[in-house]
C-alpha cells in the first residue's frame, strides 16, 4: 500500500502549529497559524481556467460576443468574464472604449 502524507504549513511564516479554522464559502478547509494568527485555505483551488481559454473568450468579447452569449456559449459565469475584463461591469469597459475612441477621433 501507497501512502502520502501531507505536512501543511503556514502560508506566511511556515509554521506548522496550525488550526482548524471552519470553512470556506465553497466549502475548501480553512486554517489558523497559531504563530502569527494568519487565516488561510489549506489546500486552495488555483487556476481554473487556463490562459489559452481565457484569451480565447476575451477574443469573443472583442468581437461584440454579449457576456451572456458567452457564458452561454464557453459556460463561464458572466461575473468571471467582467472580473477578467478588469471592472465591476464589462459594459462599463466596453464603454469606456468607446470614450477613448471619441476622444482620439
Ligand atoms: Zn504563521
């Protein structure tokens, strides 16, 4: 039998004096360094969308895609699109692209 045995550390000092720290909204295990009080998820999630994808949507949307369409078409939520798009509202990004248009013009 195979076994593995993971030692997790602090995410600030590498500490390994940790402690259960309830739960994440979705549900990861939260941890507390008992050195230095910092909270942390103890194994988190990383990247779920890879960069070729990413740019691939970001593509769409340059091509007057809707956020809707898009979360309809590549199943990413249209909140995902406008966080990439680097605002609370992608309408307001496209917009100001707009501006910067008429401004040049
Ligand atoms: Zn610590």
């Amino acid at each position: 039998m195979l076994s593995t045995t993971i030692v997790h550390v602090c995410a600030r000092c590498g500490s390994e004096r940790l402690r259960k720290n309830g739960h994440a909204i979705n549900g990861a295990q939260r941890a507390k360094c008992l050195d230095c009080e910092r909270t942390f998820i103890l194994q988190p999630r990383g990247v779920r969308y890879a960069e070729p994808f990413k740019a691939q949507v970001l593509a769409a949307y340059q091509d007057r895609m809707s956020i809707r369409g898009i979360q309809r078409t590549f199943g990413v939520c249209y909140k995902t699109v406008m966080r990439w798009l680097g605002g609370k509202s992608g309408s307001s990004a496209r917009l100001q692209g707009h501006a910067l248009a008429q401004r040049a013009g």
